[in-house]
C-alpha cells in the first residue's frame, strides 16, 4: 500500500478477486459516460471509475442490506468526484 493514501493495485487484487468485480461490469459504459460527463478528461474519469469500483465492492462487503450494484457504483463515483474537487485536483488545461 503506498504511503499517500492511494491503493495499489497488489492490494486490491489481494483483498478482491474477479467475481467481486464480476456484478459491476454491465455497467461499466454507464458509469463512464457519468464519469467523463463530469470531467470532461478520459484519464480523470477512469481514475474516479477505479475508486468508485473498489468503494463499491468494500461497500458491497459490508452491506446488510440487500445491495444495489448500479447505485452503489454511481454513488460512489459521485463521492470520488466530490473528494477529488475539494482536493484541487484538476485536469491539465487543454491547449
């Protein structure tokens, strides 16, 4: 795990397999068109894509609640949009 915050990859693939994954995939193309919708950047959207799809299988760890695969992703692709407004990050100004 880095020391910044982020999660590697390793520590996903170790805490997560495919069939976590596997109940997220139908929509990927959605989540992406929200996604880059809100960032108008391929590179800044994928990167909220890979947060709001590793909060929502924790989430989906942790429910007891039945679980909704599309709102929990696109729940959390709004928080990670939000979190990564109030931490200035922004796309390189197009030219």
């Amino acid at each position: 795990m880095r020391t910044d915050g982020r999660v590697s990859a390793n520590t996903i693939a170790i805490a997560y397999d495919d069939k976590d994954f596997a109940e997220f995939l139908p929509y990927l193309k959605t989540l992406y068109g929200v996604a880059w919708h809100f960032t108008r950047d391929t590179r800044r959207a994928e990167m909220l894509i890979e947060k709001a799809l590793v909060a929502s299988v924790a989430e989906k760890h942790a429910a007891d609640a039945p679980f909704k695969p599309k709102m929990a992703l696109l729940s959390a692709l709004r928080e990670a949009y939000i979190q990564s407004e109030h931490a200035g990050w922004r796309a390189p100004a197009r030219s």
